[in-house]
C-alpha cells in the first residue's frame, strides 16, 4: 500500500492548493448521469450488437433480394411469402442433375464468426409447396480452408409441411473461425445428391445460443456486456441521424420495430452512403433489434430509456431547413405525434386498455417498462423546428404530465442554430435540451467552464453525443478521451443543470465503419474497449450523490490560463460514505496538489486510479485490447486532523486521476 502524502518529484514550482468542502452537500446528480447512446452506424445493430448472425434474412435488400447470399442450381425469388411486410422468400427447386446440387450460402457480416464447441441455433420458415417432404443439410464452411472439406459443423432439417412452418436446430462449431459462411443444400436422404422436390425457404437465421441474458432474439454477450459494465444512468437510441431518415420515408419508424421480427419491414440504412469513401451497399436495417428490445436491454442494464423519435424533419444535412416535402407541414404532424403518444402507451401503458401496450405484453413485458423521457427531433435547426415541435409539446403534456421532453440546440456546440434554439426551447417548455458537440481538443480545453453560467431557471442540459476529435485522423487515441475526462468535471460539477451526458457514437465494426471515433470496437469475436470507454466508466461508477465545492484560488478548477492544465471535482457518495475528486491534468509536467477536505476528521480507507499512457496517441486494438487501462491502488491517507484532512498529491502529467476516501 502505497501512503498518500504522496508527493513525487514535481518539476512545477507551484503547489496548487485545493479546496475540498466536505461539510456541505451541493446539488444531487442525476442518476441518469453518464448515458450510453446507440444509433445503427457503423454495424452497431445487425452486424454487431444484434445476435443474429445472417445477412439478409427475409430477403428484402434491394435492388438484390439476394444480396450476401449466394444461391446456386435453381433459386428463384418469389413474392407472396407469409409475411406481409416481409413478402420475399426463395423457391428452390431441382437443377435436374443429381449432382447438379441446388442451395444458397449466407456470407453474414464481413463473414460469421463462430467459436470453438459453442453452439448455435438456427431457423428457418419453410414448406413443400408440392407435399413431398425435402431434406435440407444445414452446414457452416470455410470457403478459404485449405483442407478437404469446406463444411466443418453440420445439421440436418426434414421439411415436411404444405404450410409455412418455422423449423430449428442447434449445430455446434468445431472450430473458432471469424468468417465462416453458412451453406443450406437440398438434399436427398444419404445426402448424396441434390435432393428432386422443390422447397420455399423465408426467414433464414443463425444466433448463438449464448446471447445476453439469454435472451430471445438476443443480443451479443460481449458487446452487451460492455455496456452493463458502464452502469449507464440513462440510454439513448435509436438515433441520430436515422431517427430523421435521409427522406421521411426511410426515418425510423419504432412501430416497424415492435411484434414478430419475421414481420418487421426492412429499412435502407441512412449510413449506407452517405460518406463515398466509406461506402456499404449491403447496409440495411432488419430492426431485429427495434423498440422492444430497447426496453428490454436499458432494464437490464440498469438505464433509464430514452427514445428519440422523428418531428416530422427529414435529415436538415441533406434537406435544408425550409418547408418543403422532405418535411411535414404542422397541420399534418398528427400521425407523428400520434407515434410518440402511442410509444408512451406501449412503454407505460396497461395491456387491458391499449392495444400498444397489449402488444408490449404479448411480447413478453406485461409490466410496463416506466418510460419517463422522450425526445422529439434530433438535429434540427430554423424556425422549422420550434414550429414542429409544439403541437408534440401540447399534446404530451395534455396526456402524460409526468414525461420529460427533450428538445434539441441543432448540431453545433454553440453559434447561430444553438443561440437561436435554446430561448425557443424555454419558450415551449422543454424539460431539457439535447446538445451535440464532436469538436476538436482545443474545444474541450476551452470549455471547462460552459456550464457555470447557464440560466438556472430554463430547461437543463442533455448532452446528448460528445466526443474530442483528436488532433489528424480523428480516433481513439488516449489524449482525446483525457481532454474528455477534463470537460466532463464540468459537467460533474455542475450537476444542477446537467442532468444526463451520453457519449457518440457507441459501437463500430472494424470492417465496416462510418464514423469515428466510438467507445466500443469489434470484429466478428472479439471486441475492445476504447479509452473514452474507460473515461466514461470511471464517471459513470463513480458519480456519486451529491457534488462538493473543490475550488482553487476561491475559483472551479477548469483549465483556465493560471490552473496549469488542471480540471477537478468531487461528489460524495451517501452509499458508501466515500468522497470522490476527480483530477485531470491535461499538461506535460506534473503538478503539486495540495488537497484540503474541509470537514473531513476520519478515513476508513482510500485508493486512486489513475488513467494515463506513455503515448499521447496509443490506443487499445483489438490485438491489445487491455493496453491502455485505469488502475487502481489502495492507499494510506495521512495528515487526518480534527477539522480536516490535508492530502499532497503529485498529479503525473496527461493523467487522470481519480482519489476515493471513504470516512
Ligand atoms: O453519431 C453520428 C451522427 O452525428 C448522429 O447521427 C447525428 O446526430 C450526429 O450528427
């Protein structure tokens, strides 16, 4: 155990003397405080954090139904299939050859990997349209082996039905493999040769069986795991851009998401193209992971929910701002606004009275999922806004009082938009506003103190997307998620009007990115946590309570041009008795802290955990995903007096450092 008087070499002259005050507990922090927000970019949904692990299931991309399939002897696509939002489905028939093998084989997502004796579940809706029950050999491959036999893992599945019927069974990999594809052969009973009948296939999917929670239709245990590792206070999604859509009519729409996932439409991923040189023309929305499922997981992680959903604007970026038909006139926003109080019914509602919730219970979550925010729009801007969004307030507050609405500031961190929106916001009542900033590192030095001077009296502060694009490629290097760590003790100390703060975006597939940077990468195994990752752990588990007054000087510690590079705050934790300051040093030399926590007379224990690295811009990989990480260490707290505790500290430099003293 290390003993903390701890003064190493300092190269500063100065000793900064903090002022911790113990006594006195400030403004309560809000335990929806350090969110996580979720929007399908990148493959964050299928392809990532959805477990499904087939491309193109019901056959709906387009203008291909068989795109990410491969389909060989005689496949057709056909139309009328059982699913009504869902209508394309494959007829396989004889090649008429017998060794003229008919079949399709499914690539997944940048292929499917598969791990060693796991097991896997597969299904598929199928039927004889002639009666004559058809054999089909379900096999996982490896189109590049060097071996013999391509197929490793096999299954066997007997159609026997005139009806559409769904079929399953569990095939267990012999191999680890992160881009396998899986093979599906007509074939007759030794499995020999083609098989002679004909089959209709719809609906074709593979999860492993080892998802989340052990959920139906489940997420990908590591990558949801993540995410509970965070203890999120609140959970934002499903967007973002998409919850506007490139057009109206491919915004997300939340009641495609919801009922049997055979039947949800698929959608065109606004992210498919909207970068050239990051372009994926396979980029669809299955909403396998839709609304639901949201619900779903921000209860088991612990998260408030909190819903983003379309005012009628389609994406301002690609539209503009003025009336026109990518935006709906305010005389016909009814069934827009009609989505938002049906989605409070189908989160809150009773399932005797609406049918909404009647669904949510048919689902499985008869008790309601407490839904307490929505937000309405994402990034809009101009009078268009404003104009949207009232007839969503005054509906919203006519029927649910107690649901908070969250309003937006448009896309940038402040000027004209975000000047402009703010008094419109106060205007409407919003309870809080939603603002964006991806701004480079001398932006988040610069604004340790944006907050302390907010109007108290207006609506609060979402924070809703954040991250320091670091300085040339814009990733996620250590320094970025420092300067990130310096902004948030702003936001930390000014708990009375920051009420939630969700980092952007969450999740990006290393083959099939869009955006950078993100808190948590992966391929199809593995995955890594970034070191924004780590910062926003270290926030979000230790928020504490209520915040304490640290001062320098009489003044916040922010960065500002006599603090040395310095940001802090404290919290005291009423559930362990523990007070936690929080200290970044964002300069190259160490400085001197001289830390003294008025009030504080006794100390059970302490430790710190510093974060830093010996390159400004190292970041985890997935080959080192563990290579950049916080640790901790007990240590011995001396100089207890009667009134107060006098803590030396010698801060490295670029750290963040993180005390916790439990009286
Ligand atoms: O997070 C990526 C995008 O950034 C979001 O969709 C949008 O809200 C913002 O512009």
């Amino acid at each position: 155990m290390a003993a903390l008087t701890i003064a190493a070499t300092v190269n500063a002259q100065t000793v900064h003397q903090m002022e911790v005050n113990t006594k006195k507990l400030g403004a309560a922090v809000q335990p929806t405080m350090y969110g996580i927000f979720f929007e399908d970019i990148n493959f964050a949904a299928d392809g990532g954090l959805y477990g499904e692990l087939i491309k193109n299931r019901s056959f709906e991309f387009t203008p291909d139904h068989l795109m990410g399939w491969d389909a060989f002897g005689k496949v057709e696509i056909k139309n009328d299939g059982p699913f009504d939002k869902n209508p394309h489905y494959v007829h396989l028939t004889s090649a008429g050859h017998r060794d003229m093998w008919t079949g399709l084989q499914n690539e997944g997502y940048f292929g499917i990997g598969l791990e060693k004796d796991a097991e896997y579940k597969f299904s598929v809706w199928a039927r004889v349209p002639d009666g004559n029950p058809q054999n089909l050999w379900i096999q996982f491959v490896d189109q590049h082996t060097m071996g013999e036999h391509q197929e490793f893992s096999t299954a066997d599945l007997r159609i026997d039905s005139k009806d559409w019927k769904k079929y399953t069974c569990t095939i267990k990999s012999s191999r680890t493999i992160d881009k396998a594809n899986v093979r599906i052969l007509m074939v007759d009973d030794e499995k020999h040769r083609s098989g002679t009948g004909s089959v209709d296939l719809e609906h074709i999917s593979l999860f492993p069986v080892d998802v989340f929670n052990g959920d139906e239709n489940g997420m990908r245990k590591d990558l949801a795991q993540a995410l509970a590792d965070l203890h999120p206070g609140v959970f934002r999604f499903p967007g973002g851009c998409i919850v506007e859509g490139t057009t109206l009519e491919t915004r997300y729409q939340w009641k495609n998401s919801v009922g049997p996932v055979e039947n949800r439409p698929t959608n065109k991923n606004r992210w498919e193209n909207t970068f050239t040189y990051r372009y994926y023309a396979d980029y669809f929305q299955s909403y396998g992971l839709g609304f639901y499922e949201y619900f779903r997981l921000s209860e088991e992680i612990g998260a408030e929910p909190l819903p983003v959903l379309s005012v009628g604007l389609s994406c301002e970026f690609q539209n503009g701002s003025q009336r026109s038909d990518a935006h709906v006139p305010v005389d016909q926003l009814q069934p827009y606004i009609d989505d938002v109080l049906d989605l409070i019914e189908f989160a809150n509602g009773d399932p005797a009275k609406n049918v909404w919730a009647k669904l949510r219970a048919d689902m499985g979550h008869p008790a309601p999922f407490n839904l307490k925010f929505v937000a309405i729009g994402n990034e809009q801007w101009d009078a268009i806004y404003p104009e949207n969004l009232k007839p969503f307030v005054e509906q919203v507050r006519a029927k649910y009082p107690d649901i908070k609405i969250i309003g937006t500031s448009g896309p940038d961190s402040e000027g004209k938009q975000f000047d402009y929106l703010w008094p419109e916001m106060k205007k409407l009542g919003a309870d809080l506003v939603d603002e964006h900033f991806y701004r480079p590192e001398t932006w988040f030095l610069s604004q340790g103190n944006r907050y302390d001077n907010y109007d108290r009296k207006g609506p609060h502060v979402f924070a809703g997307e954040y991250a320091c694009h670091g300085r040339g490629k814009k990733w996620n290097h250590f320094n970025a998620a420092l300067l990130e760590a310096a902004f948030m003790t702003g936001m930390e100390r000014n708990a009375d009007i920051v009420d939630m703060a969700t980092y952007a975006p969450l999740f990006a597939h290393v083959d099939g990115w869009q955006w950078r940077p993100d808190m948590i990468w992966y391929d199809n195994l593995r995955s890594f946590r970034s070191c924004s990752y780590y910062v926003q752990q270290m926030f979000s588990r230790n928020k504490g309570s209520n915040v304490l007054s640290l001062t320098m000087n009489g003044k916040p510690v922010a960065g500002n041009s006599d603090q040395d590079g310095l940001f802090a705050s404290a919290v005291f934790e009423k559930e362990d008795n523990s007070i936690i300051v929080k200290i970044v040093n964002t300069g190259d030399q160490a400085q001197a802290v001289n830390l003294n926590f008025d009030g504080l007379n006794s100390v059970s224990s302490a430790e710190v955990t510093t974060f830093n690295s010996p390159e400004l811009t190292a970041e985890n990989t997935l080959d080192e995903p563990e290579k950049i990480t916080p640790k901790t260490e007990k240590v011995e707290i001396k100089g207890v007096g009667k009134k107060s505790t006098a803590l030396a500290y010698s801060i490295p430099a670029r750290t963040f450092a993180m005390l916790k003293i439990k009286k």
